[in-house]
C-alpha cells in the first residue's frame, strides 16, 4: 500500500477546509490550519481539485487544540473543534476578506464579533437516524449516520431523543425556545413554541425557520436596526421575512405613519407571521417568492429601507427589483459571505456601496458565518 502524502496547508477557504497543493492540484483539506504540515487521505476526485482529510498532524500551528467533542472529525456537523474559539473567529474573518475582495474588489478590516459560548448553543437540532432506529448526525458530505450519545454544540434544554430507538423514522427535529419550552416536532400535540426577542413574542412552527443559537435573533435585530436608520414614516420592505422578526421592529420604527411590507414565501412562515404581526396595522404582509411579489406590484414601486435577509443562495435575481424602489439604505442579512459577496459586486453596478459590515460568529466550531451588510445609495461617489 502506498504511503499517504504529505502535504504544506495554506491559507483557509470558503467552506471549512484550508487550500493545499498536491503534484501541482488543488487540494481542500478538513481538519486543518493554515501553517501546518500534515499527511492526508483523498477522499474526492475531479478535474478540478481534489478533497482531503488530514489524519496525521507533522506540525501543528498555533490555535491547534484538542477536539472537546469525540465524534470530531467522524461526524460532519463541526468544522472547526481542532481550533481555539478565538482562532476560529480569525479564520471566519479571513474567509469574510477574501470573499469581499475576490468577488467585489473591497477590502474589509473588520473582525468577526464573538456571540456567547462555542458549546451548548443549538437550540434546533435534526438528528439523522440509521437503518438500526439509532439517532446521530451524518457525516461529512455523505449519507452515512454516525450515532451519537450527545452533541455538545447542542443546547442542554432541548428534549433527550438520543436515548432511545426511533424505528422507521429518517429523521427526528427537536427544539427548545427562549421560555425553554420543548418540542418533538411531529411527536406532540402542540406544534409551534415562542421565542421572546427584546420583550416581543414570535409564535415559530416547529420545523419553521428562527435562528438557532439562542442570541442570535436579538443580535441580528440590533444589527439590522442600527444600520437601516428607520425614520418615522418610512416606507419600509423587508424581504424573505420569514415569520416577522425584522418586520415587527421595522414597523415599530417607523410608527404610525410609516409602513412596513413583508414577503415571505414558505407557508408556514407566513401563517405564523400573520399571528406574529395582527395587531401592527402598518404591516401589509405578502405571502409569495420576492421574484414575484415584485412582478405582480405588491411591493411597490417605492421604498426608504429596504431589508433583506435570503436564503444561502442569495439575492441575486431580485437586487435589480430592489434597486428599482431607490431606497436610501438597504441592509442585507447574510449567512453565506460568497453570496453576499457576489450581491454586493452586483449592487455596486447599480450605484449601491457597501458602507458598512458587521460579522457575527452565530454558528461555533463551524465554518458559518452571519453577516448585516449596509449599503448606501450614492451619485457621483457623494452619499446621498
């Protein structure tokens, strides 16, 4: 059998892996920091590059510690538990940087903003079940299960379902709210749980969409506030608004003589924002896709703020709709920095600048980062 190479690790990439070179090709490699030496096995082929996961540590960097979890390069759910939590920040900061500089050509020299601790911070969790009934999570880029006897990135209030045998199930969701209530979704009479974010209530369907570590939503409300400078009697569009978080604080901003249209496309998100927002009469909510909220006019034709918070892929088809509304500010919320990325580049074209960007470690010992991006509407490089 053949030895495994041994390869020198460069800087880290978008994804949870660091870039290395192998006979002259690209390799991704997991389990790895930038500076290290370290042997690897391949475990994906292309044309184009190769995936590699380091076995062998020669010579470890600085930042390098020992796993607290021991499922730790078997399960696939955490990137980053050979790390130290500050480490890990840096390299999400890296990946914020070169993102923004490849894809937009701006240069950022902020850092990634620590939110509360790396461990115990999943208040939602899906655990995949295997053939023998047993529940895990999976491994890395595969269906494969890997029981597990705990997680330690899940919160300690969520319900215990790893203790016991779930028969033909594929999968088993659990999640527990800010009032430390508990849901099996799909086990339970009840199907929805409320999350309090600054003394407001949101009503959250089970499998519904809230943010999982537990102060993120009052960290991304303050961000998405500070930057979008409501004024009162805006007219306000929150875009891929799920069950209302932004909308009920934009709305609020704006008072009684502004309002405030929220588009949500996912059923369920917009039954429980319709609950979430009956009582704000400045509120219109749409339930449709952005794409065609906007071609059917229920957004408008005008707007002061836009916000925006979508999906991985991001926004890319529905910046031109955005930027037909001249809204002053637009603040987009984002969980992918190459899609952000890519937006900002594609706002730019249409005089938006990126003005500001805070980035916020909301996923721990993972490669996620979030983002609250502000742009401002410029003419002739002055704002306006």
């Amino acid at each position: 059998m053949a030895e495994l190479p041994i390869v020198d690790v460069g800087p880290v990439a978008h994804g949870g892996h660091c870039v290395a070179r192998l006979d002259g090709q690209v390799v991704f490699v997991r389990h790895t920091l930038p500076g290290e030496r370290v042997r690897i096995r391949v475990t994906e082929e292309s044309k184009r590059f190769l995936r590699a996961d380091a076995v062998e540590v020669i010579e470890a960097a600085p930042g390098r510690v020992d796993p607290p979890c021991p499922y730790a390069g078997t399960c696939g759910g955490c990137d980053f538990q050979h790390v130290d939590p500050a480490v890990q920040r840096e390299l999400l900061g890296d990946v914020v940087r070169e993102q923004l500089a490849r894809l937009a050509g701006i240069t950022w020299d902020g850092e990634v903003e620590r939110v509360g601790d790396e461990l115990g911070w999943r208040t939602r969790m899906t655990y995949a079940i295997d053939g023998e009934g047993r529940p895990g999570l999976r491994k890395h880029r595969s269906h494969e299960v890997v029981p597990v006897e705990r997680c330690l990135i899940a919160h300690p209030g969520l319900p215990d379902v790893l203790d016991r045998r779930w028969p033909g199930r594929e999968a088993v969701e659990v999640v527990v709210s800010s009032r430390g209530e508990q849901l099996v979704v799909g086990e339970e009479k009840r199907s929805a749980v409320t999350e309090d974010v600054h003394g407001v209530p949101f009503r959250v369907s089970g499998s519904g969409f809230w943010q999982v570590h537990p102060a993120a939503a009052q960290t991304l409300v303050d961000a998405v506030m500070q930057g979008a400078e409501v004024r009162p009697g805006d007219r306000v569009v929150d875009l891929y608004a799920g069950v209302g978080l932004f909308t009920a604080f934009l709305a609020e901003a704006a008072g009684p003589d502004g309002e405030v249209v929220s588009v949500e496309a996912d059923p369920g998100g917009s039954r429980d924002a319709r609950r979430n927002l009956h009582d704000r009469p400045t509120v219109r909510l749409v339930g449709e896709t952005v794409e065609r909220a906007f071609r059917s006019g229920q957004v408008g034709e005008r707007a002061d703020v836009v916000v925006l918070d979508p999906p991985r892929t991001g926004a890319k088809r529905a910046v031109g709709d955005i930027v037909s509304l001249g809204p002053r500010r637009v603040v987009y919320v984002a969980c992918d920095a190459a899609a952000l990325a890519r937006d900002v580049a594609t706002f730019a074209e249409s005089g938006y600048r990126l003005d500001s960007l805070r980035a916020f470690a909301l996923f721990p010992m993972t490669h996620h980062v979030e983002c609250v991006a502000v742009l401002t509407a410029y003419q002739a490089d002055v704002a306006l």
